[in-house]
C-alpha cells in the first residue's frame, strides 16, 4: 500500500488582506535591506493554541541556519482589564490578558504577531514548534526592529576566538615541568586509610603498596601557574563493582600544600580526573606502558604537527588532521557564531570555554578514549553508544547544561554539543594531552624519579 500522504492545508481565506496589511512591513524591511516572501507559514503552538495550518505571512530565512522569522497579521481582544493578569488566584498558571485570533473578521483590535523559529537544542525536550519565540504588537516599527535585530544577529554578536600567545605559553610550560619536576624528585605525600572500609581490603593494600610517590607528585593536574590544583579529587582505583554508583575510591587530593592519599565514596563516571585506567601516571603497575598505550603516538615527534596546529588556536585545522568531525553547533562555535537567537548571549562565554578545552586536547586520542569508555560501559551491561561529555560551556544555571561531548558514528570520531543534566564524563586523562608529552615536545622532559 502507499505511503499516506499528509492533506494539503485549506488555503488561508484572509490571504489577500494579510498581503495589503503587511505591505507597509514588507517596504520598510526591504529599504532595511531584509527581502520577505508572502506565503503560508510554518505552524507552531504552545498552551496558549496553536496557529491554524495555511495561515499566510511574510517570511525570511536566515542561511546557512535553519531559522526563520514570520511575520502575520492578527486582532487581539483583551481579556482582562490593563494592569491586570500575571499568575491565577491558585498560582499554578499563567493568566493572558488578551487572546489572539487569526480570524480578521473577528473581535478585537488590529495587530502583528512575529515569531522566530530554529532548531531546537539537542536535549532539551523541546521541537521546533513549540519552541517558537511570539512577539505581539501593534506597531510596524516595532515589528521592522525585532527582525532587523534577528536578521543580522549572527554577525552582530559573533565572538572574536582567543588568540595564541606561543611566547607565554612556552613560559607556562617551563614553569609547570619545573615544578613537576621539583615535586617529583622530593614528593610529600601523605596517606590516611586508617579504618577505611573497602569491599576487598587486600586490593586497597596493593595498591598503596604499587603506588610509586614520584610518578603521582609529577601527574597531579596543575593549575595556571604550576601549582597543584587546590580543588582537583584524582579517583585512583576502585573497590566498589560498579563506577555509575557511589562507592569507596583510593584518592589523591592537595592537603596543606601536599598530596594526601585516602578512600572516599565517589561516583567513578562524575569525576574529571580519574586514573583506574591509567595506571603508568601514578603506580608500578603502568610501568612497562609503551608511548603507544601512554599517547596514542609512537613518539612525540608524532604528535608534533597536530599540537602545534593546537597551539596556535587553529583549533578547526587540527581536529581535520586528526580526523574528527564536529556538529552544526561546535562549528558555528569554532567560528565565533552564536547557535541559536535564544541563546546568542552565551556566545563570548561558550566560545572562550570551548577554545580554552580543546586546546588541551588530543584530538588523536578521540578514538582510543571512546573505546575505553565503550568497553566499560558494554561490560556492565548498558548501552555503550550516544555521546559522552567532556567538559562544560558555562553560562546557565539549570538542570540540563551544554557540553561538549565525543561521540564515535560512522566510525569517526565527532564533537558534539549535548544538553545534559547528568554530571557524567569522560576521565580527561583519556583525552587531553598528556603532561609528559607536552614536556618532551618543548625539549623539557627530565626522567621521573621512582620509588625504590
């Protein structure tokens, strides 16, 4: 049997009269430098109703987006006396105080009804059509304003990226390595287990007895200026069977300037900095780990044309050579465009936020990381597909956040953004450039010391 085909919609019986009341728009956006088409508009709804199918309008498309702005006229018919509406006597909805009407031989006071409608965010909830933003006036001024701010939104409230500094990074990494070095060769670390309660006692033991100070004094993540991170939890190994639950972790954390060792309950899949498979970073175990296990590259001369790409902000170029794709809205980002209209405000902090992560990053690692976080996630019997976070944008307090997230289609690694309320991602140390890589790239790696 056929397909079944969607009816076509009834055409708009006010068409003609919507044409000659939004001549004066369709002039005024024209000189504004704005071009329209008369023609039936896109439907959309929210708990207010809906706009009825073949409703004719003017409209205009944004390219390359997906976005469009529609302009139609309406009559409003007030509902409530003026100064009155806002919240029902229960509080529990939202009171209009004026109803809109597409029918123009009905009630009410002539007016324009303009709304903008995108792609909504990937996991927010929300479709396309019910995420449209509705504006009412009476005014074509009013109306000619709100498009010509949508219209060049893209230009208007681009970002400029952050710019290299080749000569204060070297500083940087030399007065990081210096301090790595100096905390290695004289670690202070102090251990406090007593009457900790881990399900396998002697796996706690060996560890601890494994544990090589030096190696855990050189990796600690660092801050800007070489020094520990005063607020960095590194999970080192767990005792509890599942990592997406809380339970008892060996840890590492800065105490009084030194390094402590003890066993806190974590949720293994919520922490930054997590090293169960990364062993060659802070015990014996890892010690026989090749620069291949260690980097994804044979050797640092390997690695060299892509962190130098990386280094020098060329973040688009480097993540090509490496392979990795990126969605609509990482590269909008990668190029200083806002995502949305809705969210164009974000867009200075998302863009600095998604420069600063990735130029840290190892984009050659993509592939090896996903596979270690595929092959955990297939081994505890859950889905082991979809994007994994890696770190955040910023910007807004709710629930669900943006991230930047890896996933792995077509057997290509790609960068996505995701809106998430989950805390989950995936363990830096998988992904980013490794410390010691970056050492032996700028001719500063001296051997770290080991524990006899």
């Amino acid at each position: 049997m056929p397909a079944p085909t969607t009816p076509p919609a009834p055409p708009d019986p006010h068409r003609e009269r919507r044409r000659a009341l939004l001549a004066g728009i369709a002039g005024r956006l024209r000189e504004a430098g704005i071009e329209t088409a008369f023609g039936p508009l896109e439907t959309y709804r929210d708990f207010y109703g809906a706009l009825p199918a073949g409703t004719a309008g003017l409209v205009c498309e944004q390219p390359p987006t997906t976005a469009r702005l529609q302009v139609t006229a309406i009559r409003v018919r007030r509902t409530l006396p003026p100064g009155q509406g806002g919240l029902s006597p229960d509080r529990r909805s939202w009171v209009r105080d004026a109803d809109v009407t597409y029918d123009l031989d009905g009630d009410g006071e002539p007016a324009f009804e303009v709304t903008m409608l995108e792609d909504p965010d990937d996991g927010l909830g929300h479709s396309r059509d019910t995420s449209a933003q509705r504006t009412v006036t009476a005014d074509e001024q009013a109306v000619v304003d709100a498009a010509r701010l949508w219209y060049g939104y893209r230009h208007t409230l681009r970002a400029t990226p952050p710019a290299a500094d080749p000569r204060r990074e070297r500083a940087r990494l030399r007065r990081e390595v210096e301090r790595r070095d100096a905390a290695a060769a004289q670690p202070d670390l102090r251990t406090d287990v007593a009457g900790a309660l881990v399900p396998a006692g002697d796996a706690l033991a060996g560890d601890l007895d494994r544990l090589d100070p030096a190696l855990l004094c050189w990796h600690f993540p660092r801050d800007r200026g070489g020094r520990y991170a005063r607020r960095a939890v590194v999970a080192l190994a767990r005792y509890g069977p599942d990592p997406g639950k809380r339970g008892p972790w060996l840890t590492a954390r800065v105490r009084d300037g030194a390094l402590a060792l003890g066993v806190e309950p974590l949720i293994g899949v919520n922490q930054d900095h997590r090293w169960d498979a990364t062993p060659w970073l802070w015990s014996g175990t890892g010690r026989d780990a090749t620069a291949a296990d260690r980097w994804q590259v044979a050797g640092p001369e390997q690695a060299r044309p892509l962190t130098d790409l990386l280094d020098a902000y060329d973040l688009g170029a480097a993540l090509e050579a490496a392979g990795v794709r990126v969605d609509g809205d990482v590269a909008a980002l990668l190029d200083g465009f806002p995502t949305r209209y809705l969210r164009a405000a974000h867009t200075d902090a998302w863009v600095a936020a998604l420069y600063t992560g990735l130029a840290r990053s190892a984009p050659w690692r993509f592939a090896a990381a996903y596979d270690t976080w595929r092959r955990e996630r297939a081994g505890l019997g859950r889905p082991a597909t979809g994007p994994i976070p890696l770190f955040g944008l910023t910007g807004l307090n709710q629930q669900r956040r943006p991230m930047l997230a890896l996933d792995h289609r077509g057997g290509v690694p790609e960068l996505r953004m995701v809106w998430t309320g989950s805390n989950a991602r995936l363990s830096r140390a998988l992904w980013e450039r490794p410390a010691d890589l970056d050492a032996a790239l700028a001719g500063l790696a001296t051997p770290v010391p080991t524990a006899p």
